[in-house]
C-alpha cells in the first residue's frame, strides 16, 4: 500500500470522527430558546461586558506569574534526571534561577507587586 493511501485514510478518518462528534453535540444540546442565555457566574447576573479591559496593572503581574510557570515547567522534568546527570545540570538550573530572580527583582523595583 503506498504511504499517501495510509496518510488518506487516516485524514479522512479523522475528519469523519470531527464531523460525527460535531453533529453529535448538535443534536444532544439544549436549544438556545428554552435556556436563558447569559454566563453562569454563581447565579448573579453580570455586571460588566465580557470583553471590558483589564487595568494596566494587571499585565506586569501576569509576566511575573508566566515567569514562575515556565520556572516549574522546567524543574519538573529537571527534577527527574537531576541525580543521573550530575553537578552540571544543578549549576544550570542555578544560572537559570539567576535569571528568572532577576527579573522578579526588576519587575519589583518598576513597581509590578504595587496593587494600588
């Protein structure tokens, strides 16, 4: 069998699984005119647009907090290998650290933990 025959069956396959899946919730959904339509925010109805903007103050926080996310997305798998590697990989993740307690430092002295 050729490989673009396999590489064909498999898309057509899988869109044939998206279409039944998609035609699926379509016909078990709730219509939309028995349902009230508005966000469920424990019962209380909203009080500001979905799309309102959020104060500036909000994005250096977001930066700091992506920082500690990508921080832990290394140190697991780090954590993992750090015996079977060696001294090498602990002076990495140090230097790495560095950097990251750096930035926090900047991001402290702009003023990103002020709330107010």
């Amino acid at each position: 069998m050729s490989p673009y025959v396999s590489v064909f069956i498999v898309v057509a396959v899988s869109l044939a699984a998206i279409g039944g899946l998609y035609l699926l919730g379509r016909a078990v959904s709730v219509s939309s005119d028995t349902v009230e339509v508005l966000p469920f925010q424990s019962g209380w109805k909203p009080q500001e647009h979905a799309l309102s903007r959020f104060h500036a103050r909000w994005y250096p926080m977001t930066l700091v907090f992506l920082a500690f996310d990508v921080e832990m997305l290394f140190m697991y798998p780090w954590a993992v290998v750090v015996a079977q590697m060696g001294t090498e990989v602990v002076i990495e993740m140090f230097v790495f650290l560095g950097v990251l307690v750096a930035g926090i430092i900047w991001a402290w002295r702009e003023g990103a933990f002020r709330w107010v």
